[in-house]
C-alpha cells in the first residue's frame, strides 16, 4: 500500500510532527510511505527523520537553499485554498496553494492522509480521485472557531473518513452529521521506552508540555506549594518551551519567587529525551483545563510512572483508570490536585502498584497496534472505492457566500471588540 501524509512543518517540533512520524515509520514497515512538509525551514528535520520514510518538502524557505521560495512573490500573495479560518493561514500562501495543488493532482498514492484542518481540505478539494482521502483531527471540534466548523461542514464530506485522538471528539464530529464520511477515534501512538523505567526512588514530581495558559502550570505550582508544606524533600520540574514573547515562563517564574518556591519548583526547556527526566521522578502530573488527547501522559505511563490529571473533556478519562494506573482530579482543583500528590508520595506501595499498571496498560499505545487500527480502517476504505469527489458549483457558489457573511460578522466583532477597548 502507497501512503502519503500532508504535513504542515516536518522539520520543527510538535506533538502533531511526532505523532505523524511514529506512525508513518509504524506503516513503513510492511508499506510505501511518504511524509509531505509543505514548509521547510531546516536542512534536516529537529525531531528526526522516520526510518525508511520518504520526505518532500514542497515550499523551501532555508535562506541558503539553492531553491530559495521566500523571495517568490507568490509567497507574498494570500492563500486561497488553505481556510483563513485555520491559525496557520498566514504562513500559506497562493505558492503554498499551487504547490499542494500540483503534488496533490500527480501524487501516485493509495491513501493521502492529512494532519490539521487546512490540509484536510486541500485534500478534499485537490487530491486526485483514484486515492482514499483521509482526514486527521489533532485537536478538538470545540476547539475550533465559528468560521473553521463551518469550513469542516462544508469540506469534509468530501473526504473519505476521520480520524479523532479520543472517541468524546468522534462522537462530536458524528454529530455535525457529515455523510458518508467514516469517523472514527484512534490514538497517537508512543514507543516504548528505551530508558529503564522509573524506579520510583526520585523524590520528583515531573510535568511536561508547552508553556502556555491552558496547561495551567500555575494552577500546578500552586498545588505544589501545599505538597512542599508536606514534604519539603520533594521537587516539581517542568519541561517545556514557552511562545517567543516568554510572557508565560516569566509569570511562572514571577509566581514561583512569590510563593518561595525556589529550590522545589524548576522550569526547564524541552529536553530531547524526556525519558530520561521521566525515568528520574516518580510521578507525572498534568493540570490543563483542555487537552486534545495527552502525549505526554502516555510518555508517562510508558515510563512506569502513576499519572495526576485533571479530568478534562477530552484526552485524560481516555487514558487513565482513576485509582488504578493514575488519579483524575477536578479540573480547577488545586487542593485536590494537592491532595492527589499527596496520597502519592506518601504511599510507596500504592505509587509503585500503580506505576507498573500505569506501564501495562500503555501499551495499547504501542507504534504497531495503532498503525493496524489505521491499516484496517485504509483497507476497508479501499475495499469500499472512493467516494464522492464533487459537491457541485451551486453548493460551492452558495459556500463562498455563506463564508464571506461570516467572515464580514468577525471583522464587525473584532472592530467592535477594539472600539469598546479604546
């Protein structure tokens, strides 16, 4: 089987990069797959290549490349095919259009398969109609905007199916009642880890992800403070980079000072290996308000180490098994989350008993059972033909206008928003 996945930036990190290529290099063992970035901005990819994976770059933006795109003035003109509605519309362009486009129409591929919400729908509208189109979903429905979810209702009946990270966000795109599109919810995968696993002797609590307002890192360093009241032996460490302004690492900081954390919590930038740290603590902890799935949780759990989340809509009641390889807290909760660690770390058979289901029963997440859960659903869409490749002009007609309206309603309401702030 010829599989290839539409990428927006194979050459940065990311949780959508890294779960794309475990699972590219998954299939790659038994088939022909290709990783497609449409943005290149490195000579090799930060995270890795994938093993006996194939990678095209489409748009090649390193200063020094002897193909420099940056400087075709098509790369100046606004993208058309990619949604506006998608947050990375600014960094596509009518080259980025033509460029997909083209690939798309002579791309000799059994499944295409694409991973956020503006590539789904160049597949849609592009992709030559002998290949199965599959849509990938790394976020959440909810999580997108008025003008995206009417995008997702008008482009994705032409795919073929959907593929969510939890079933609670199979079941909403179900309900938008997209016909004959095939929804369904498979995990991101996580390899083993080659790392021993955590011995549970680190007196560390360990939390790791980006650095912004969702995640709740004050929430958690709040929480810790009361661990620290405690047990004042025990450390809280953080990984993760932060946006380009920083504003978020140094609030984190400003709080940590405040609360004279010093000593007990520490922020650190992503570090390539993460197992190692997670191999170095004895539990894991996660304080967002909204995940979308919950790498880093599996990450965790692969490592022998009992997650602490908050029971968010999505990804955590997903993963974890409240009182048996983890502990799910109320989001929000900060003495709960206080008083979850700290059931932890003063029971050492409880904490180990639960690591070692915790590393059990991650293995539902392993590379190769989630590649067969892609497999099965490709075979049987290939068994099944392609489907419908064309809502008609009069749809089409009646969706530019229905898109310009909303478009118009959110510059009024952004106009208004910054008229009432003066």
């Amino acid at each position: 089987m010829r599989i290839s996945f539409l990428l927006h930036n194979a050459y940065t990190f990311g949780g959508t990069i890294r779960s794309t290529f475990n699972l590219a290099a998954a299939l790659a063992a038994h088939h022909d797959v290709e990783i497609i970035s449409v943005l290149r901005y490195r000579e090799t990819p930060a995270m890795g290549a994938p093993p006996h994976v194939r990678l095209t770059p489409l748009v090649d933006l390193r200063r020094n490349a002897a193909h420099y795109d940056g400087d075709d003035p098509r790369h100046a003109q606004p993208a058309r095919v990619f949604p506006r509605a998608d947050g990375r519309h600014r960094q596509y362009s009518r080259l980025t259009d033509e460029r997909i486009g083209r690939c798309l129409s002579r791309l000799e591929a059994d499944v295409i398969v694409g991973t956020r919400p503006g590539l789904n729908v160049h597949i849609a509208r592009q992709a030559h109609p002998a290949a199965v189109r599959v849509g990938q979903e790394h976020l959440t429905l909810s999580g997108h905007g008025l003008r995206m979810r009417h995008e997702i209702r008008h482009r994705y009946p032409l795919l073929d199916a959907l593929t969510t990270v939890t079933e609670a966000d199979a079941r909403a795109y179900r309900q938008l009642g997209l016909p004959d599109v095939r929804v369904r919810a498979i995990a991101n995968s996580v390899p083993a880890m080659t790392a021993r696993p955590a011995e549970h002797t680190g007196k560390v609590v360990v939390a790791a992800g980006r650095l912004i307002p969702v995640k709740r890192y004050d929430l958690l360093i709040r929480a810790f403070a009361d661990v620290v009241a405690s047990h004042p032996d025990w450390q809280l460490r953080i990984f993760g980079k932060g946006d380009t302004t920083g504003n978020e690492k140094n609030s984190l900081t400003a709080l940590i000072d405040n609360l004279g954390l010093n000593g007990h919590v520490f922020l650190n930038d992503h570090v390539g290996a993460l197992e190692d740290e997670l191999a170095k603590a004895s539990i894991a902890v996660s304080a967002s308000d909204r995940e979308s799935f919950g790498m880093t949780i599996v990450e965790a759990m692969r490592c022998g180490l009992p997650v602490v989340a908050t029971d968010c809509p999505n990804g955590p009641r997903e993963i974890i098994t409240h009182g048996v390889d983890g502990l799910l807290v109320r989001p929000g909760d900060t003495q709960g989350l206080a008083a979850a660690l700290c059931g932890l770390i003063r029971d050492d058979t409880l904490r180990r008993r639960m690591g070692e289901a915790a590393r059990h029963n991650s293995a539902r997440y392993a590379p190769d059972h989630i590649a067969e859960q892609h497999l099965d659903l490709y075979q049987d869409l290939l068994r099944r033909g392609p489907g419908r490749r064309s809502l008609g002009p009069l749809r089409e007609t009646a969706h530019r206008t229905r898109t310009a309206a909303i478009d118009t309603a959110h510059t009024l309401r952004s106009t208004a928003r910054r008229a009432m702030r003066r």
